[in-house]
C-alpha cells in the first residue's frame, strides 16, 4: 500500500466529481455557448447568449477539466514508478489518462458542432448519452487506481462464471439508466413542462419529453436488479468486502433514487440536478467496487460451498428425464396457485375476459419468474433441502443438474419473463413481477428464513406480488382494489403456511430453520393462525363494501371464511397432523375461489 499516492489518487476523484457537478450547471444554466466555437481557449469576440456570465461558466468548465489530464498524466507516471507490472494500478491509470482525452473529444464535439444550449438534435442526445457512460468509466478507472493502491486487486475475468455476467449485466444496467438520466435531463431543458405524464402520451410532444417517464421505470427496474445481484454475489462470494461493497451499493443506489423523486416533485432545480448526477457517478463508482471485490474473491477460489453433507451422486440426466427435472426447479404445484390469482386479477381488472394473446403471454412470463424464484431459492437453501425429507431429492441436492447450471437456467427465465411481460402487460407488470422475485430470494430466502419465525409474515408478500402484476398488465396502474387483492394474500399467508409447518415441524428443527412451530410451539402456532384467520376474514370482506365489487363475491366471501373458521378453530381444540392438514389443504382451495369469486362478480352484471 502507498499511503501518498493513494490519497492522491482519491483527491483527484473528487476533483473529478466537482468538475462532473459543474458540467451540470454549464448545461442547465444554458452557458454551454459561452465560448462559441472556439476550443480549447476561450478567446474569440463571441458574444454567448447569456452574455459575460456564460463566458465565465464555459471557460472556467474548460480550465478545470483540463487540469485532470495534467492531473492524470502525474498519476499515470507515479503509478508506474511506484507499483509492479501487471497491477491493476497501472491499468486504472492508463485508462484514466486515455478516457481522460476522450472526454475532451466530445468536450470538442459539443463546441465544434455547436451541440450546445437551444440544440436538440438527436446527435446531440448520442453524444451526451456517451458523454455520460464515458464519465461513468472515467471514475470508474480512478475508482480502481485508489482502489489497487489500498490492497491487491486481481481483476482476472477467466472463470468467474455467473457472477462475472451478473456484474457485466449490472454496469449495462447503470448505462443505460445514465443515458436515459441525460435525455430525460435534455429534454427538461429544452421543453420544461410541469405535466410530465400527460405531455408524454401526446404524440405532438418532443421525442425527448416523451421519452421522459422512462427514466424512473428504468431506474427502478436497475434498482431491483441491483438488489439481487447484491444479494447473489454476496451468497456465490462470501467475503467480508463483497457484503460491505454490497451493502454500499443497495444503499446509496436507493439514497439516490430519494433525491430522484425530490428532482421531480421540485421540477428538476439546478442544484439538485447536480447531486443528482454526482450521486449517479457514486452509485456508478459503488458497482465498480463491488465487482472488483467479487472478481478478487473468484480469483481466490472462494465460490459457492457445498452442502455440509453430499446427498448420494445422481446419475446424469438426459432427454425426457433432463427437461423433467428443470421443470422440477420451478416447482409447477406451488406456481399454479400464484398464476390462478395473475390470472384472475387480470379478469377482474378487465371486468371480462382479457384478450387471449396477452392472457397467454402474461401467465408465460408469469410462469417464468415465479419459476426462477424457485429455482433460485432450491440453490441457496440445497443444505437445507439435503436435511428434509420431502426435498432431499431435489436436482439442486443430488446435483444432477449443477448449481452454477441452474442459476444460469434461473437469469435466462428472469430475463425471458421481464421481456414477455413488458411487451405484454406493460413496463408496470414486468417490474412488479420482477420485484416479486427478488423479495423472494433476498428478503424471504437470504435474509430472513433462517434469522426469524416471521420470515413467512414479512416474506411472504414475496406471493402478493402476482395479482398485482395481472391488474397491472390490463390497466398499467395499481388501483386500491388492486391493493386489496395484494392485502388478502399477504394476510392469508401465514395461515397457510403455519398449518404446513405444523405438518414439517420435525423436518425444519433438523434443518435448524426457525419456524414458528419450531420456535414458539404449537400451541403457539394455532393462536397466530387463529389471529390471522380473523384478520383474514376482515380483509376479505373489505372490497364488497365496496361499490366495484357484487354480491357473487360478498356471498361467497362469507361462506368460503366461515369454512377457513371452522378449520381453524377445529384445530385449536385438536393440534394433531389430520386437522393442520386439512386446514393447510382447505386454505389453498379457499384462496382459488376467493379470488374466482372476485373475478366472476367484477365480469358478471346483472
């Protein structure tokens, strides 16, 4: 480690991120005309149209970039005295210095072709949109120099399988959510307009101002991604700097996106314009250190453990037997309640019988994520499925289908699903499903299953998700009622997987997972599900009182929880394996016609 030169190395980052802060006001504040077409200097008889002042902005822009190639031509010739051939130091400073000269490049562009102020061409949304990625790698390079000077880093993409795609899949992602930041952010410039939403579905309106409300629904698409690929790496890589890196990453991304909405409601002010875009660079910078940690921790061998024990090696699987066991991974039995809620929800949003294609392609893709969560969650929990009975089976167990085989079948429904549903149902849908997935596999599976007995309290809005996304994929929007239906699952679930703990008591203390059974007892355990039985019936009836919803649902509503009742108070005066699985089996059936129920009154007038 060099102390010197990697504090010089981290002053000349945020000396780059200042500079980055007042590139911002020189576009916002309409002074990138202060200079004319002169480049690099600054000395011709221009008169800019915010006069002196523009001048002032512009060339004081240029004097401050161009000191970081000076600046960067110091780092690169001390990186090279100071540290060995082949360190990543080095590499970090050479790139620094060449990504340095072309920002200065299209710092010319800009000027030479007067790309500047009043311009909205789309060349000059191209050559910003790379300016921003350019940036982007620019810091990431300085990021990297300060970064090798604290401690080795071997940057060595041969052999990081899955993890190195996620990674490469993350930087796409920030990318691309940068490009779209400075055309939304050139678009506001040029036509500020206060209903954003409106302007954007008039086919009159300027291309950049449509393309506006994209932004947010990429950002929080990236943001979603971004957790789970924390939450993955930090499983495959389990190294103390990957967990912090990650941590780092998911927070400051989500701090960011709070000054996003504040952008919005505040009609994109110049200063936080510019937070808004340092704190993007940061959240950039975030990313580039959690990979660098994770490709150190592949080149260190330290990869996904296996399970304390080895289930009996299974013989490979090929043809019929193969397909077989990668539809095992999705756990159709489990999914097909969660589709027949999607898909009902997308009837009663339609109030009939939605167009067939996209019925068919919602519950596709509908399949493809909850199927992906399961897959997911088989890989992550195969040392607790090795202990239990009903899932020591399991291809993730036997490994007749690897682990590294099955996440990468897992990615490619994720991303199939994300496709099919945003071409169906609306960018609404696909997120909402894909936000789905990822509660499933970081708040349920990762972070709460084997810490809490309310994993499934919390987790278990993981299975609300679906009929959010079929309303969503009918009416892009998320009405109350559409709440209600996520309300009813998320309340019904712990009744319906008490009743099954109580069945796998034994099964969970021997995989040392905390279920309330396990835990608290079983008598305990009825108390909770009579407590969320009667909060259960409560939410249920809610939606009839409402003036959207008939009496075929209320009146089945009332019979179908008078039912749910009985079981459960069936089971308070005998806790025995007959009574929680008749409950557990009811419980499923309950949920069907409910939300059958739901859908036939909303289609059905009389």
């Amino acid at each position: 480690m060099n102390r010197r030169f990697s504090t010089y190395s981290l002053s000349l980052l945020i000396y780059a991120l200042l500079s980055v802060a007042w590139g911002v006001f020189v576009r916002a504040s309409g002074s990138g005309d202060g200079c004319g077409t002169n480049w690099p200097l600054c000395d011709g008889d221009h008169i800019p149209l915010n006069g002196m002042f523009a001048k002032f902005v512009e060339s004081s822009h240029r004097l401050t970039t161009s000191a970081i190639g000076l600046f960067a031509l110091i780092l690169v010739y001390w990186a090279f005295r100071t540290f060995p051939k082949g360190s990543v130091v080095r590499k970090a400073s050479v790139v620094t210095l060449g990504l340095t000269i072309f920002e200065g490049l299209i710092g010319f562009l800009l000027v030479r072709y007067q790309l500047v102020v009043h311009d909205d061409s789309a060349l000059r949304a191209g050559v910003m949109g790379l300016h921003v990625v350019s940036t982007f790698f620019l810091l990431g390079a300085m990021a990297l120099a300060w970064l090798g000077s604290k401690q080795e880093i071997d940057l060595r993409l041969r052999g990081q399988g899955l993890v190195g795609w996620m990674l490469a899949m993350a930087f796409a992602g920030v990318c691309f959510l940068g490009v779209s930041g400075a055309i939304s952010a050139l678009g506001h410039q040029l036509q500020p307009t206060k209903d954003v939403i409106a302007a954007a579905m008039n086919p009159a309106t300027f291309w950049m101002v449509r393309l506006q409300p994209l932004h947010p629904i990429i950002a929080v698409s990236v943001g979603v991604y971004l957790v789970l690929v924390a939450g993955m790496v930090c499983h495959l890589r389990p190294d103390p700097r990957v967990r912090i890196a990650a941590g780092w990453m998911v927070g400051l991304y989500f701090a960011q996106s709070l000054v996003g909405v504040v952008n919005i409601l505040a009609n994109a002010p110049i200063a936080l314009q510019m937070i808004h875009l340092v704190w993007a660079d940061i959240n950039f910078i975030t990313v580039v250190v959690l990979s660098a940690y994770a490709l150190q921790a592949g080149v260190e061998r330290v990869e996904l453990r296996p399970p304390p024990e080895t289930a009996p090696a299974a013989e490979p699987l090929r043809g019929r037997a193969l397909v077989n066991a990668y539809i095992a991974l999705t756990k159709p039995r489990i999914i097909s309640l969660l589709l027949f809620t999607t898909l009902t929800a997308m009837i009663a949003a339609q109030k009939g019988f939605p167009p067939l294609w996209q019925f068919l392609a919602v519950a596709i893709g509908g399949y493809m994520s909850a199927g992906a969560a399961n897959a997911i969650n088989m890989v992550i929990d195969r040392d607790i499925d090795l202990t239990m009975k009903r899932t020591a089976t399991r291809p993730t167990v036997t490994q007749s289908i690897s682990s590294p085989h099955v996440l990468t079948f897992a990615f490619t429904l994720t991303l199939l699903s994300f496709i099919i549903l945003w071409v169906a149902g609306g960018p609404l849908a696909a997120v909402l499903s894909f936000s789905g997935l990822v509660f499933y596999v970081v708040i349920y599976t990762m972070l709460l299953k084997r810490r809490t007995w309310q994993n499934i309290v919390i987790g278990g809005a993981a299975g609300a998700f679906p009929p959010l996304v079929g309303w969503a994929a009918v009416t892009n929007d998320i009405p109350p009622l559409a709440l209600y239906l996520f309300a009813i699952i998320f309340v019904w679930t712990p009744v319906h997987f008490w009743a099954l703990a109580l069945l796998l008591k034994d099964e969970y203390a021997a995989a040392g997972v905390p279920m309330l059974p396990v835990v608290k007892g079983d008598r305990v355990t009825v108390n909770q599900i009579l407590i969320y039985a009667v909060i259960t019936v409560i939410v249920t009836m809610i939606p009839f009182l409402m003036p959207q919803v008939g009496w075929i649902y209320g009146g089945a509503a009332l019979v179908l929880n008078a039912l749910l009742i009985k079981k459960c108070f069936d089971l308070s005066k005998q806790i025995d394996r007959p009574h929680a699985s008749s409950l557990f089996h009811y419980s499923m059936i309950y949920l069907a016609l409910l939300f059958l129920s739901f859908a036939v009154s909303r289609s059905v007038t009389f």
